[in-house]
C-alpha cells in the first residue's frame, strides 16, 4: 500500500524517533499496544486483511507505538498528523474503498493510543459510527470489545470526562445498553457528590437512550424520576418532562396515566398563562376520556378546546374537536344534539376552506337524516356533499349511490 501524505508527515514532525525506540540498558525495545489494534482485523466483504501485515509494510508508521511521556507541541503535531490520516480515511471511504478506509481508521486508532485513553476513546465512537452505519458488524464488535475493556479498566477511577466519553461513544455506535450502563455511572456519581444539575443531565440522555429505542415503560419511569426530581422547582421547568410523559403514554396507549400527566400539564401551562398549546392538549385528553368510557369528562374536555382553538382562530384543531364531539353525542344515541354540533362544524370548515372535510361532514348529518325518516334534509345534505364531492374528483359515486338509496326509501314509503 502506498504510504500517505499523513503518514509522511508523521515522519516530518521529527517526532518519530520518540515512538519508534525505547532505550533499556543500551538497548531498542518495543512495547505493545491493547489487542484491539495488535490482532487481525476482521474479515469485511471477503476481503483478508492483517492490521500487523499493513503496519509492517509501512515505511512511515512503526508496527507498535511505544507508550511514552511526549511534549505539548509534539502531541499538538502528531494530534494533526493523525487528523490528515483521518480525512484521508474518510475520502478512501467516500471513493467506495471501504476496506482501505478502515484500514487507515485502525492505522489512526494505533497511534491515537499515545495521545490517552480519552482521545483514544472518542476516536473509536467516531470510528465505530461508520462502521455502524456501513454495516460493518465484526469491526462493530471489535472496536465495541475495545471500549469494554476501557470501560473495566476505568471504573475503579470514575474518571467523569472518560466516562461520559465512552457513553457518547456507544450511543454512536447504537449500543443503547451499554450507553446506558455508563450514564448510570455517572448518575450514582452525581447523587453521591449531592449534584442535581448532574443528576438530571445523566437522567436525561438515559431517557432519551430508552426512547429512542422504544423503550417505552422504562423511559417513562427515567422521566418520571426526572420530574420527581424537579418537583420543587417552577412549573415551567417540569412542562418539558410532563410532555414527554404525555407523548410516551400516548404511543403505549396508556390512558390513564396519559389523563394523570395530561391534567397536570394543562395546569401547568394556565400557571405559566401559556394558552395556545392547550386547545389541543384537551382534544387529546378528551380522547383518553373516551378510550377509558367516560363520555361525560370526554364532551367537556371537547367543548373546552373547541372554545379555546376558537377564541384564538386555531380552526383545525376548532373543528376536530366539533367533529369528535358530534360523533360522541351520534355515538350515544343524541342525534339532535349531534346535528347541531355538525352545524357548527360546517361553519368552522367552510372558514378554514375544508372542503373534505365538508364532505364527509354533509355524509354523516345525511346518515343521521336517513336513520331519523327525515328524508327531504337527508337529501339535501347528500346533495351538497356530492356537489363537493364532483368538485374534488373524489367519492362521487359515492354520494349518487346514497342518494339512490334515500329516494328508494322515499318510494317505498309512498
């Protein structure tokens, strides 16, 4: 393999000679390297390749960097060399020669060892990132086995700027488990130094690892934690936490404790007199009265948004809230009641230029018409919804075969 430009210029720093040998009794030694860059590495697309054999016919880089104390300057030149050996990685890899780009990576990994075990680590997120996401599983697992054994060694130390790297590390390597095992680390750190600030930073990123995985009854219970946590402090600073309850219990149809969540955060947001989230947030709450079988809270928690939306010209979120009212008074058998919300809901629709939504509206008061024997108002209702119906070039046939059926009715009746 031809040598790099980077390569050639590690042997420009004038530096080399401080990796290269160590002086013992008058004679050269050298050390090794943590296995991670002292075995093969793995086979990749069929394709065989020895870290070793392409360190050994490189005539820049020595087969294994000696572990030695190095100056503030020859660490700022070498931390550069090794940035070109980088960017020259990420353009072999770029040109679709990912073998000689992971070679390279591996080649930057030998030498990042000189620089401690922080830079070596962030180093292996950002290696093992792209081996993620080129599906490169074995260097996965290796550079994966490589942080482990970081992670064992610095555990008795607690070192926090080496754990939270190694927790970035495996998150972007979408290793949720391990991320998580460190941030709690650092979590029983922060409780035993009594640091809320900490304490709530590590809670946060173990929250978001379980969403993000869906994970959804543990991250719920990390945010509970985390707005258990904030309980003494000002609404305003629990709302965020309270969101992300309510978005959760949503997506893992949890009603109940949606509605617990739910009511808190509207009294949240009235405390902070933030208003315009809140039409829709009792839209929502009033569908979780619904699921659990409460049509008396589910009609006020509707009539409450639709007022609030209203008041504030937030018409779609006005008409949702009619529409799924009316459809709660048809549902219990109040069709008056229902047709009258309907009204009101053609009028919010024909405001905001719904015309589907108009549509279907005339489709269903049509129905209630038709089930009431009221058959000159369900005609009319079926003709305006096919009116719009031609207009859009939708469902026409449709509204012709429902009016069919009420002039059917109408002859059957005479």
């Amino acid at each position: 393999m031809p040598n790099s430009l980077a390569q050639i210029g590690l042997l420009k720093l004038g530096i080399t000679a401080a990796f290269w040998l160590v002086t013992t009794s008058g004679a050269s030694a050298q050390t090794t390297l943590p296995n991670l860059l002292e075995t093969t590495a793995p086979d990749n697309n069929n394709s065989e390749f020895s870290l070793d054999e392409f360190t050994e016919n490189s005539q820049s880089l020595p087969l294994s960097p000696v572990k030695q104390s190095i100056s503030a300057q020859e660490r700022l030149k070498l931390d550069s060399a090794l940035d070109e050996l980088h960017a020259e990685a990420a353009a072999q890899l770029e040109a679709g020669n990912a073998n000689q780009a992971f070679d390279t990576w591996y080649q930057e990994l030998r030498w990042r060892q000189e620089l401690g075990q922080l830079e070596e680590v962030r180093t292996l997120g950002r290696v093992g990132e792209v081996a993620w996401q080129e599906n490169r599983q074995a260097d996965v697992q290796r550079i994966a086995q490589r942080l482990k054994s970081i992670q064992q060694e610095v555990i008795a130390e607690g070192n926090p700027s080496l754990l939270h790297a190694l927790g970035k590390a495996y998150q972007q390597m979408r290793l949720p488990k391990q991320a998580i095992a460190v941030e709690q680390q650092i979590l029983a750190q922060a409780r035993n130094r009594g640091d809320l600030k900490a304490q709530e930073a590590a809670l946060q990123t173990i929250a978001k690892q379980h969403l993000g995985w869906f994970h959804y009854q543990k991250a719920a219970a990390t945010y509970e934690k985390l707005l258990e946590l904030r309980s003494s402090s000002d609404s305003s600073s629990q709302t965020v936490y309270l969101q992300k309850l309510a978005e959760i219990y949503d997506k893992s149809a949890q009603p109940e404790k949606a509605v617990r969540i739910k009511r808190r955060l509207a009294e949240n947001y009235r405390q902070q007199q933030s208003t315009k989230p809140l039409a829709a947030l009792k839209t929502s709450l009033a569908s979780d009265y619904e699921t659990l079988n409460q049509p008396n809270a589910a009609t006020q928690n509707y009539r409450e948004a639709f007022e609030l939306a209203w008041s504030q010209q937030q018409v779609a979120t006005a008409s949702k809230a009619l529409q799924k009212l009316g459809d709660i008074y048809y549902r219990y058998r109040q069709p008056s009641f229902a047709l009258r919300i309907y009204t009101e809901l053609l009028k919010a629709e024909q405001q905001s230029g719904d015309s589907y939504g108009m549509m279907n509206t005339y489709d269903q008061m049509g129905h209630i018409y038709l089930e009431q024997n009221n058959y000159s108002e369900a005609l009319q209702a079926f003709q305006k919804g096919q009116q719009i119906a031609q207009s859009l070039s939708y469902k026409e046939a449709y509204f012709t075969a429902q009016l069919e059926r009420v002039h059917q009715q109408i002859s059957q009746n005479n």
